[in-house]
C-alpha cells in the first residue's frame, strides 16, 4: 500500500467528542484520571463545565454516568479498554446494561498495539466480554473518519455503546464524504476466491495482505466490520457463498470477538471453512507496537502469510 496520513483512533475520540458537545447540549464526558492519553482532555479544554475527573476509580465512573444518564445527559465514559471492559465489566453489565441506559463506552488503548505498556494494559479480551452483554452495540472504528463518524452514530442509539479505539496511529482508508451506518459492513475490495473479514486497525492489514495475494494470482474481498454487535450477516452470508473460504482478522483473542461472530453467523446461515487470525490464546507483553503486530502475525506480511498457508 502507498503511504498514507495515519492518525490514532484515540485521537479522532477527542475530536468527535468536542464537534458533537457543539451540536448537542446535553453531552458530558468521564474520564478516570488518563484525559491526556485517552484524549478527552481536548474536550476538556473546550467544555471544562461538561467535563468530569472521576479519578483511578473506573467503576466508579461507569455508576455515575449511569446516574448521570437517567437525568437526560448522554455521558461517554472514558478510560483504557482494560480499564472499561476488565475492571468495570461487572458496573457496565448491571448498571448500564441491565436498564439499557444511555451511556457510551469510549475505550482506548487496546489490543497488542497498547505496545510498551505490557500485558496488563493490552485488553484483548473486551470486545468477547461487550458482546455477552444483552443490547450492547459494539462498535471498532478501522481510521479517523470512521472512528470520527462512529462518536456521531453512538449519540444517536438509545442505548449503551462500546467503541474501542486504538493507541497507534492508524492509516487514514476514508475519505471525509464516508457514510457510517450501525450495523453495516463495507466492502473495502472485491475479489472471488476468498473473503477477508477485518475490524479496527487490522483493516489496512487485511487490505495490505489483499494487495500481496493478487500479486500471487489470489482476489480477496475484504470486508471492514467496524460494527461487530449487531453484525451484519446479510453481508457476511453473501459473500461466503460467494468466494467458499472465509478469514478473519483481528487485534483480539480468537476467542469470543470478531472471529466467533463471524463462526456463529456462518455456522447457522451458511457453513464455510473459516480461518481467524488474531491473537491466538496468549498474554501480550510489553515491546514497540509495530514490532508487537509483527511478532503476532498481524501486519500485513503476517496476515498475507497466514492466508498462503490456507490457500
């Protein structure tokens, strides 16, 4: 792929947050003590008045913005998904999720590319536990556009939401006139002999891959699922009848994410081999995000890979 303009999905949350207060009154954003890497202190600069510190406390958080949400407010708490998912999921599920309130979960930082700070802080567990939650959309932007769009889309489902958002600058694959819909996935690139099914950074790796496979002769159709609760399985249906062989990739446990969704999709409506690539049942650790993708087989190389293997 040519180089592209890259920016950090965490970066764009900032940003959304801040052009969405301009048009909405009633939105209010929480963070537990991390505004400057999570990136709501832009927000925070602009609406200081509509901005709460919650401090290290993130259940905590997760319970006010309950609270805050039954007063009117549309509230986004903020933290890392390890935070969000892991240390709160119990406030998340019973909280705001058993009411169905109306809060949105911003959850930056992670998946592998988190890069230095280890295995601790490399959530790759959040979207299997978000997904368990009866009426949780879940939702994992690939690039700034979509990540900025999809800020947008939360405010206006009723109902709580889980965007995760990433810490590595991601390539920017949108262009500004991009349409955003819940629900739908999109088809980055056609091909007939097998499907690539990616979410969240791990799209510009599926296309990179695409890219080296039609080199040797392969045609991918790629497949950006940034929703991947509810999934689009119309889509997904039609084109593994289509091409007969399905890949998944993600920045997650092969168990219970984007790969799962896609098997329980398949399994029901239209059984075909499906390969998920993704982080296969093991702890992170800590090294530069870059370096980390490549050791995990979730660059583009890596992914190109995997899929020669299979083919």
């Amino acid at each position: 792929m040519s180089e592209v303009k890259k920016i950090a999905t965490r970066e764009s949350y900032g940003n959304a947050l801040v052009e969405l207060a301009k048009e909405h009154d009633n939105v209010v954003v929480l963070d537990a003590d991390l505004a400057a890497a999570t990136k709501t202190g832009i927000f925070k600069k602009a609406n200081p008045d509509k901005f709460f510190d919650c401090g290290i406390a993130e259940a905590n958080m997760m319970g006010i913005a309950a609270g805050l949400s039954t007063t009117g407010k549309v509230p986004f708490a903020s933290t890392f998904a390890m935070f969000a998912a892991g240390r709160a999921y119990e406030q998340i599920r019973n909280e705001i999720g058993y009411p169905h309130l109306n809060v949105k979960i911003g959850a930056t930082h992670a998946g592998i590319s988190v890069g230095e700070d280890g295995a601790t802080h490399q959530c790759n567990e959040d979207i299997a536990l978000m997904r368990t939650i009866p009426g949780m959309t879940v939702i994992n932007p690939c690039d700034d556009v979509e990540a900025r769009a999809a800020v947008k889309a939360a405010y206006e489902i009723d109902g709580p939401v889980y965007l995760r958002f990433g810490r590595l600058a991601a390539p920017v694959l949108n262009k500004e006139d991009y349409k955003f819909e819940v629900g739908k996935g999109v088809i980055m690139r056609e091909g007939k002999d097998l499907t690539i099914v990616a979410t969240g950074l791990m799209v510009s790796s599926a296309l990179e891959a695409a890219e080296k496979l039609a080199q040797d002769g392969i045609e991918a159709t790629v497949i950006n699922i940034h929703t991947i609760k509810p999934l689009d399985e119309d889509l997904i249906v039609e084109s593994a009848k289509a091409t007969g062989k399905v890949v998944t990739v993600e920045e997650h446990s092969v168990i219970g994410g984007l790969g799962s969704a896609v098997c329980d999709c398949l399994s029901a409506k239209c059984p075909t081999p499906v390969t998920k690539i993704g982080v296969q049942d093991v702890y992170g650790h800590s090294g530069p995000a870059v370096e980390l993708l490549k050791e995990f087989g979730l660059d583009g190389e890596g992914v190109y890979k995997s899929i020669k293997e299979i083919m």
